[in-house]
C-alpha cells in the first residue's frame, strides 16, 4: 500500500514563516495549561463520573491525570518539532502518512465536534437550573429541557432546546468572524478557578461533611469489567474529558524560554495542578452529600444516561442525589445551605461554558480546514466567506452536527463518544513520536523527551486500556466511524488527494491563499 508520507521538510516551511518568540516561562506555562484544562469535565461531569465508580471518582480522576501526563511528554517533543495547524493529523501525516492520518482526523471529529455537544447540554443543566430556575422562577418543561435518554430524570423528553440554541449561537459567532478576546478569556479562566476553590473550601469545612458517606468507596470496584464503563477505570475513561485542553501546553513549546526545562514543568505542573484540585472537588461533593451510585438490582449501578437511571431519578427518594443532577456542583452547594453560592457556581458555569463550546468548535473546523487543503475533502468546504474571512461553510456544517447530537444525547454517552477519538489521536501521536525518532533522528528538536521508548509506549497502553474501559458503546463507536472513514476515503480522498497528485501545501494561514509547491523526488 503507498503510504503517502507528507516530506517534513514542505511542512516545516510553514513553522519557519512565523519567526515566534521565546517568551514563555515555566510558571506562565503552567498557568496556561491550568486555564485550558480546568472548567468542562469538572463543572459537567461530576455526576456521571459518580453514576460509574461513587466515591471511587477521587481514584478515577488519579487515573485519567496519570494517563495525560505521559501523553502530555510525547505531545511536546512533537508539537515543538511540528508546530503547524492540523494537531495529531498534521504529525501522523508527516510519520504513518496519509491513510493513518485519515483515520485520526476523522477520530478527531469524535474529539471535537462530540465533545462540543457534550459541553453544550452540560451549559444547558447550568441554564435550566439556575438561570431560568433560581433567578427567574421560570422552568422548562422536561419535553424541552432534556433528550429522550438524559440523565437526571428526563426520561421521556423530546429536545434539549437549550443545549440545541447555544451550539447554533456559537456557531453563528464563529461564522461571522467573531472571536475570543484574551482578556475576556482569562477572567472567565479566574471566575472557573475562585468558583471551584470557594467551593472546596466550604465543602470540605461544612459540618454536612463526614467520612462515613465515602463508604464502600468502591461500590463498583476497580475494575467494572471490559465494556461496561464502571467501576473507579469505567469512570477514568469517561472523565478523562475532564483534562483534555492540556495539548495546548505542548503546542507552545516554539514559544517557550529553555523549552528542554520549562515544557515538562509547564505540562506535568499543570496536569498534577489540576489533579489535586479535581480530587478535592469530588471529595467535598461526596462527602457531604454522598455520592453513592444508583444501584439496579444485579447489585450493578445503573449506566449513566440510560432510561433506567433517569427512572430511577425520577422517584423521590433519588431526586436529590448527586448523580441525579445536571448541575452538580451547584446543587451540593444548595443541599448544604450554599444557596446564593450555589447559583453563583452555576452562573460561572453558565459564563464560562459557551467559550469552551466556541473552541471546541472551532478546532474542528480548523482540523476540516486542513485536510480539505489537502485534498481529503472537497476543496468547497474550505472555501473562506470573503466578508467574514472565515471557513462558513464547513463551520455551518460542524455546528449543526453538534447542535444535533446535543439536542438529543445525554452528556455522559457524549463525553465517552468524545474520548474514543480523543485516546485514539493521543496514542498516535505517541506512536508518531517514535516513527520520526527512527527515521528522522538527526531533526532539530527544541524539547528533547528523555526515555521516550518507555513513554511513548505507556501513552499507547494507556490510551488503549482506557478506551477498552469505556462502555462498550462508546467502544464500538470508534470503529463504526472509522468505517465511515474508510468509504470516505476510498470512495473520495485516496484519488483527490494533493500529495497523491504531487503536490504539497505549505501556507498555515486560514485567511490566507493557496500555496503549493511540487513533490521534489
């Protein structure tokens, strides 16, 4: 088979372009990768995390932080080596080549586009419940506030309107051109930070707090099993969304002042940050509300998002636990006599999820721009509105599907749908790092990763020992898209493609025009 390997060197024309300064330190790193990662997971998560492993979530969160740091290590080397748009696609393509390449960005559709949903019916729990619910008095009727599968008592909504609003809002800013302003973004950053650190202070401190209510603290033990998505690994796969956003870190390495010292700090400073933080988060929610899962009567917690959960939350003897809620965190606020800081959660919450939903969004469709500028998809998807300056046609796309699966999924199914694509993009990158050291060893590398043949394979077992944790629908999902994928590609890209003609794109400018330059044999 032709591999079709992108040359390195067409793509490192683009990086030599951009002349960018060292500016960055190692705290600045750290505070960077903090901003990036904390607020979706832990704000949306928490509930279903519980629904999976109880008590046992605190063990989970230790899991997923282990498995992003070595993931982080062999991100950094490559993204400093690589430092182009595209992610994991654009560092396959230049190791594995094109066919592989393929297949990762098209899991990273699983990634992005997914994971947009899933952040949008976690704002949606936040709107219903605070914005419309404490503030105004006002409540949706649960035909429009929830799917037909979600979590939290739902069962036999029609449409999360909300939830299907707010991905088309974001959509349409994005459409026109609108984008994050930096200092917007870091005091949404601070109110995440405060909101969540009030919120450990004064749960930790309550006097609801007792160590009796993280008993059994592994009702479902260490390991549910392979496929059913429980026990405190189940609960690791499905909260590992809670870190993603710490690739941003490794993608500034190219900015960063003694980047061989400061990256891995930056990274695993940032990653061990958050860890504590998330542990702390789930022990003042456990242990003063509880937070044992529902059980069914196989003694086996009910799945999370399943009708049977949402039955079983629909009865008053459950309307008020932890994981019956779409809005956790303001809810154990309101349980223990928080009120006015519980809907102060939910207003950060509320304030800070919609930029998460927009970058979300917008990474996807920066990762489509590329692999239509490469031929893979049709030239018109990257087609650049000429009043905007923006991509509207593949935005409009991706926004819809979003906005679609957000309508009508559960947030716990979205998030593990999301991390099937997001651990098959991380494990390649882990085994592009390793291609590139055997056949391009002598290349300039401004973040040299020190025993990488231990830790590169450790991100490809743990990246695979999560995925085969996650429920076994999640785990089919991967290869029903990649199928998908795969008539996509020989039905349209393998013959379209521009490197399959000889040509090589070398411009990293979404605004810009179209440069190309041929194969040099």
């Amino acid at each position: 088979m032709d591999w079709r390997v992108k040359p390195l060197d067409a793509i490192l024309a683009t990086a030599e372009k951009k002349s960018l300064k060292r500016t960055l330190g190692a705290f600045q790193l750290m505070l960077f990768g903090i901003g990036c990662i904390i607020g979706t997971g832990i704000f949306v998560l928490t509930a279903a995390g519980a629904q999976k492993a109880g008590p046992g979530l605190m063990l989970a969160f230790v899991i997923a932080g282990a498995v992003c740091v070595v993931a982080a290590l062999c991100y950094a080397e490559i993204a400093a080596m690589i430092p182009v748009a595209g992610s994991a696609y654009t560092y396959s393509y230049a190791s594995v080549g094109e066919f592989l390449a393929w297949t990762v960005g098209w899991a990273l559709i699983l990634e992005y586009a997914v994971a947009a949903s899933a952040v949008s019916v976690g704002w949606s729990g936040y709107f219903s419940g605070t914005f419309l619910n404490e503030f105004f008095g006002v409540h949706l009727p649960p035909w429009l506030a929830a799917g037909p599968l979600a979590l939290g008592g739902e069962a036999g909504g029609f449409i999360n309107l909300p939830a299907l609003v707010i991905a088309l809002l974001v959509t349409w800013l994005l459409m026109i051109g609108t984008s994050e302003s930096a200092k917007v973004n870091a005091i949404l950053v601070a109110i995440k930070v405060v909101a969540l650190t009030v919120f450990v202070g004064l749960t930790l401190t309550s006097p609801d707090f007792s160590p009796e209510k993280f008993n059994p603290f592994l009702p479902a033990g260490v390991f549910g099993g392979i496929g059913t998505g429980l026990g405190a690994v189940g609960a690791a796969a499905t909260i590992f969304f809670a870190y993603v956003g710490f690739d941003a870190v490794s993608t500034a390495a190219e900015e960063t002042k003694n980047p061989q010292r400061n990256v891995p700090i930056g990274l695993i400073g940032s990653l061990l940050f958050c860890t504590v933080f998330y542990v702390l988060v789930a022990a003042g929610a456990i242990g003063t509300i509880g937070g044992q899962p529902i059980m069914g009567p196989n003694g086996i917690p009910f799945p999370a998002g399943s009708e049977e959960l949402a039955r079983q939350c629909a009865m008053p003897a459950h309307a008020q636990a932890l994981v019956c809620s779409k809005e956790a965190l303001a809810h154990v606020l309101r349980e223990i006599g928080f009120s006015w800081f519980g809907n102060a959660m939910g207003v950060a919450a509320f304030l800070a999820l919609p930029s998460v939903i927009l970058v979300l969004i917008f990474a996807q469709t920066r990762i489509f721009f590329v692999m239509s500028r490469d031929g893979l998809l049709p030239k018109k998807l990257s087609t650049i509105h000429p009043k905007w300056r923006t991509p509207h046609i593949m935005t409009a796309i991706t926004g819809v599907v979003v906005a679609i699966a957000a309508a009508f999924l559960p947030v716990g199914i979205l998030a593990d749908y999301a991390n099937a694509g997001t651990l098959y993009a991380f494990m390649m990158v882990a085994v592009a790092l390793l291609v590139l050291r055997v056949k391009d060893p002598q290349r300039k590398r401004s973040f040299f990763l020190k025993g990488a043949w231990v830790i590169a394979p450790l991100t490809i077992a743990g990246c695979i020992f999560l995925y085969v944790n996650l429920p076994i629908e999640a785990i089919l999902v991967l290869p029903g898209w990649g199928i998908i994928g795969l008539l996509v590609y020989f039905g349209y890209s393998y013959h379209r493609s521009h490197l399959g003609r000889g040509i090589v794109e070398v411009v990293d400018d979404i605004e810009g025009d179209e440069a190309m330059v041929p194969i040099k044999d």
